[in-house]
C-alpha cells in the first residue's frame, strides 16, 4: 500500500475563459422596452454562459417576454420584436368563415405564443376553430381549412376547353375543401362527374 498526500490548493482561475454576456442591471418587468439602461455587458465564465445567451445588443424595438432580475442574463428566448400582423376587427365566432372585411393589419405590441398570420392571402377560405375576441392576433393555430362544399349542397360547376367555357348546376355528393377533388351529380340526375373545388359552392370540372 502507498500514502498519497492530496494538495490543499485550489484550481488556479487564470487560465479560465472568460466571455462577455448582457445581463439586467435592474428589474426588468414583462413587456418593458429594453433599453440600454436596462443592460449592461459583463464577463464572465465561458462554461457558465447559457447557449442560447443574447450575443448582441437587443433591437430597438426590442422587449422583454417576461419579469427579470437584475444579474440575469439575457437570453434570445427572453425577447421579443413587436410586428405586423393580423388582427380581428370584431369578434370571430367559432366554426365562422373569415372574410377580408373582419380582419386588419395592426403593429402587434404584445407578447402573442404561437405563429401570428401576417398574410391574408386565401384567408376567405379559412375557417376559426375557436372564438377569437376583437383585437386579438390571428394566430395558425386558431384556424382550419374551411368546408366550402357539403353533401347535398348546391355546386356550380365550371367546365373549360377548346376555348369554350360552360357553368352548370350540380349537386355535391360528398364534402370537400379548397383544392379537394369531389364526385358531383350532373343535372339529370344520373351522371356523376369528378371536379375540384374552386371555392365556396363551385368547383372545376376535371377532364
């Protein structure tokens, strides 16, 4: 057997990395313009800075996602930018159909989870699967694809070629979205025919 003798001194600090981080230099609360009063730059261990730690000053426009302490690093999960977005104009019930006239395009300020719309390309053939409240953000998540035909509804159809184009009257025989292909029935009554979807109650004959 052999008696090792352990050294009582510590790890030397010189030869730790250091980087620079920002951190809060007071409280922060959620939704405060984050300013260069509220920051400030330190250094500090490298093995001690988060990944996801802020390596730039914040934007101009730049605020906080929620309360901070002073000392806290700031983190890009911490931040968020105010921007354009779509807004509902009045209030949009469930299961309703969205029309251009209820929506607006507004500087959203608040701190909004999940992907707020900032297109309203297509937006009529879109449907709320939730209520959403007048001035509240439209969000991905609070819409589905609209069912602009129902079994039994009414469909015109339109048929083209040879540079020809003639509209019908046919009845839809199952339900269908934007772009879906459907059976119809003819107006004798007796022909089926394939088409797809156009919009709400009409459709594309498909040769």
């Amino acid at each position: 057997s052999r008696v090792l003798k352990a050294s009582n001194k510590r790890p030397s600090t010189q030869n730790r990395q250091t980087d620079k981080v920002w951190v809060a230099t007071t409280e922060i609360a959620a939704g405060q313009l984050l300013t260069g009063r509220y920051l400030k730059k330190i250094s500090i261990e490298s093995r001690k800075i988060p990944r996801n730690a802020l390596d730039k000053p914040p934007g101009s426009s730049s605020k906080a996602k929620r309360a901070m302490k002073p000392g806290e690093i700031m983190l890009t999960s911490n931040i968020y930018e105010p921007k354009y977005g779509l807004v509902a104009k009045t209030t949009i019930p469930s299961g309703s159909f969205l029309k251009p006239e209820f929506i607006s395009k507004e500087l959203i300020e608040g701190n909004f989870r999940g992907e707020i719309l900032e297109d309203a390309r297509g937006i009529e053939f879109m449907a709320a699967n939730r209520t959403i409240l007048a001035g509240n953000p439209i969000r991905s998540q609070d819409l589905r694809k609209a069912r602009l035909v129902r079994r039994g509804d009414q469909v015109k159809l339109v048929s083209a070629g040879g540079g020809f184009m003639v509209s019908s009257k046919t009845i839809a025989l199952e339900d269908g979205y934007l772009d879906e292909q459907i059976r119809l029935l003819g107006e004798d009554g007796k022909r089926e025919i394939r088409a797809k979807i156009s919009g709400i109650s009409s459709a594309i004959a498909l040769k």
